[in-house]
C-alpha cells in the first residue's frame, strides 16, 4: 500500500533503489504518511538477511529524515505544519503549499 503525496516519490525511488542493492529479497509491507505527517517505510523484517538488518533500518531512517523537511505536494523544501481544529492534522509543506492558518511545528 502506498499512501502518500507525489512530493515523497523521489525519496521513495531513492530508498527502494538502495534497499534493493542491499538486501535484493526485501518485501515491502506499507508505505505511507503517518498521522504526524511523517514518513513511514514497512517491510517484511523476515525478507531482510540478519547482518543487513540495521543498515536497513539506518536507510530507512535517512528517508524519514529527508521526508521531515521535504513538502509532501511538490518535493521543494519544507517544514512540519499543523492545525489543531476542528482536529490535528499535520503534513510538511513547503512555504507555498501551507495551506492559511496552518502554524509551522
Ligand atoms: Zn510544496
């Protein structure tokens, strides 16, 4: 399942590039923004060699940092922002896509 904003896809071509090279029988379970407008990579823990695992982990990692400063509509430069009404939504959005009255994290 993907579930995300076109602005993540290179990030997304990126890291499936590099998980491939490092461990080619990766199964990927979900990806998808979560609830905080985070950046969220599943795969299947048991299709990764046990001596790759963390460098796995770390790659997935760097993805989500990447993501955390890159706006999910167009891939430009972006922060976390948020409204709290009439409910809390958060997605990182660059200057031009924050939506008005949207405060910055
Ligand atoms: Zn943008």
């Amino acid at each position: 399942m993907r579930n995300y904003g076109r602005g993540w896809n290179q990030i997304v071509k990126d890291l499936e590039a590099d998980l491939k090279r490092m461990a080619p029988g990766i199964e990927s379970t979900g990806i998808k923004e979560g609830k905080f407008g985070d950046f969220l990579y599943y795969y299947d823990l048991n299709s990764v060699p046990p001596e790759k695992s963390e460098a796995v982990a770390r790659r997935v990692n760097r993805a989500a940092e990447v993501a955390l400063e890159t706006c999910i509509e167009c891939g430009e430069l972006g922060r976390i922002r948020y409204v709290s009404s009439p409910q809390i939504e958060a997605h990182v959005y660059c200057d031009t896509h924050t939506p008005k009255d949207w405060k910055t994290l």
